[in-house]
C-alpha cells in the first residue's frame, strides 16, 4: 500500500523576505531604537538652553566619536588582544588619553585640541556658540546612529562641518583628508605588495614572538595619541574653545569612562569592520598596519592645523594593504581580489555617506553655508 504523501510547508528564511528581515532587525534592536528617539527629542527641548545644549551635545559627542572612530585607533588593538582582559586595555588607553589631552590643556592655555580649533591668534573656522541649532545637537546622534548601523564614517565631517562659519572650513577639511586617503592607499599598497613575499615568510608561523606584543602596545599606544591630537577637536566642538579646569575635568572623565564601556563592549558593532579584514588579528600584521598609519598622521599633523578626517587616512591604510595582499596572492581565480574591490568600495562609500550627511547637516545650521551650495549647484545648472 503506497503511503500518501505528505506536504511540509517549509518556513520561509527571514533573510529572503525584506520586510520580516528589518522587522526582525528592528525587534532586537528596539531598545537603541527607542534611546535615539528619545535623544532626538530631547535635543530639540535642549536647544532653548544653550549651557544644556552644549553638555547634551558634548556627552553623545565624546561617546559616538571614539565609538565610530575606533575602528581607526583601536580597531587592531583591540582585534589582536582578544586574549587580554578588557580592563587592562582600557586602562593602557585611558591614562595614555589623560597624558595627551592634559599636556594640550597647560601646554596651549586650556585649548584640548592642539590647536585644531583655535589657532595662536585666537582666530577659529569653528567659533564656540552661546546658543546650538538643532542640527548641531543632534550630529553626534546621527553618528551614532551610523555607527550602529557599521558605517566607518568620518566623524571629523560630521561633527566640525555643523559648527564651519563658513565653506572653508570645510573645504579645507576635505582637501586635507582627500589627499591623506590617496596617500595612505599608495603607502600601504606598496608595502603590502613589495614586502608580501617576505612578510608572508616571517609572518607563516601562528605564533609570534613576545617582543611582538611589546611593540604594538608602543605602536598602538603612539597611534591613540596622534589620533587624540587630531580627532580630540571632533569631542571639543561643543565646548568653549579654552576650557576652566572643572571643563577639563569633566572632559578627559567623560572620555576615560566612554573608553570603559567600549572596551567592555570589545569595539561594538563597528569593530566588524575591521574583523573582516584579511588576518588582521595577527598581532604582526597589526603592528605593521598601526605602524604606518602613525606615521602617516605624524606627518599630517605637523605640516599643518587644519583638521582632518582620520577615518579616510585609515581607509586608505587598510583598503592599500587589502588590495596588495589580493593581488600578491597566489591562488588561483579572481574571487579573492572581487573581495577586496568589494570591501574598499563599500568602505569608501560609507565614508562619502557621512560626507553628504555631514555638509547637509552643515547646511541646515548655518545659511551661509546653505546659501553657498545653493549658489553652487545653480552655477552648475546654468552652465
């Protein structure tokens, strides 16, 4: 007797239907979801008190910048030291913050930032506000909104463009990081690609000498506190140019204790940008990585003030190497190297994301800034 047949009704895969996928996305992250509502709301009662909206903005500032920004100065680190405790990592950063940042503060009269928003003059792109638009409270939210979402934007376009006078301050900021991204890309690729042959030689054995960890802890150490001098102006903007010592105070507190919760978190959402890169968590490749990309940000911060997106210098570091590693290997088909253009590509398109975000957010806070890129685009139109 032939037995009936019998129909299993297979249940759908989330993945294949959109609309349950978000729905699903958004369920487990319904508890952030409702924070940055919250946040959004609160920025906008926040704007009627100008000493209540510089703190509001100033504490989602310090948190989202080195939350987003960490894939840059900490990423490797924190990729590479799995195996140490997350308190230790965090208190090597911390007091290596604190030395930075106190140092700016007696060594420039109360100006955190190395001179990044203030120059010798006293003259600044980036004037310190008694009363905050909207727009302004609520960049460091939107960044954190990107961050969540993975985005390696740069937080130097998002946090400065809403507080510019003027176009040039952010015309400046993008010729600047431009040229750090192109030439981080052609440093790193011709380290990569010149030196695979040995590096894969000397690298082949899974366990690397101690030494190893003692440079990429200097390495990574020296990194934080370039990145510090540059990126600390990002965290400051809210604040008066020249802080009092209670400012001070409550400024390097808020960022050692950010830097806490980070490092508990192991890097957070963001992280997982630097993860997916080839053997990144080898402590060797790592050192050799922050190591360029140190030096790189030696070079751009000493031959001029001018702020500038770290973020696009440390895309340039990793998607240099992520193509030299691609090209140089020996496998056989292109699948390899598809990933790599795949991965720089989507990389750089997030970082222009921010931009966009970044000069829209600028525009809504400051009409002449508006009024610019109106003349602009219609002199584009018109021609």
């Amino acid at each position: 007797m032939l037995k009936p047949e019998i129909t299993v009704k297979r249940r759908k895969n989330t993945s294949e239907v959109p609309y349950l996928n978000i729905l699903e996305r958004a369920t487990k992250e319904r508890t952030f979801l409702i924070l940055i509502g919250l946040a959004f709301i609160l920025a906008a009662f926040a704007t009627f008190n100008g000493q209540v909206a510089m703190w509001f903005g100033f504490f989602f500032a310090a948190y989202a910048a080195v939350a987003n920004d960490s894939i840059q100065s900490l990423g490797t680190f924190i990729e590479s030291n799995k195996d140490k405790k997350w308190y230790i990592l965090w208190l090597f950063t911390g007091l290596i913050m604190i030395g930075t940042i106190a140092f700016s503060y007696f060594y420039y009269n109360g100006d955190v930032t190395y001179q990044r928003l203030l120059n010798d003059q006293g003259n600044t792109k980036y004037p310190h506000l008694e009363q905050f638009s909207y727009f302004q409270i609520i960049a460091p939210v939107v960044l954190l909104v990107l961050t969540r979402l993975r985005m390696p934007v740069s937080t130097t376009f998002l946090m400065l463009s809403v507080f510019s006078a003027d176009t040039s301050g952010i015309t400046s900021i993008v010729g600047k990081s431009v040229s750090g991204y192109a030439l981080a890309f052609i440093i790193s690729f011709l380290i990569w690609y010149f030196g695979f042959d040995y590096i894969r030689k000397h690298f082949k054995k899974r366990k690397a000498h101690f030494g190893w960890t003692i440079t990429q802890w200097i390495v990574s150490g020296s990194l934080w506190s370039v990145w510090l001098m540059q990126d600390g102006a990002n965290i400051a903007v809210f604040l008066p140019r020249q802080l009092n010592l209670l400012q001070f105070l409550i400024f390097i507190g808020t960022i050692f204790f950010g830097l806490g919760i980070l490092f508990y978190l192991r890097g957070d959402k963001i992280q997982e940008v630097v993860s997916e890169k080839v053997r990144i968590s080898d402590i060797r490749a790592a050192t050799l990585i922050d190591f360029t990309y140190v030096l790189l940000l030696i070079y751009k911060l000493f031959i001029s003030t001018v702020p500038m997106s770290t973020t696009w210098v440390f895309l340039g570091t990793i998607g240099g190497r992520e193509m030299a590693v691609s090209l140089s290997r020996r496998k056989k088909g292109s699948k390899h190297k598809t990933k790599a253009v795949k991965i720089i590509g989507r990389d750089f398109f997030y970082a222009s994301i921010g931009l966009v975000i970044s000069v829209a957010l600028a525009s809504g806070a400051n009409p002449n800034i508006r009024n610019a890129i109106i003349e602009y685009f219609t002199g584009l139109f018109n021609l």
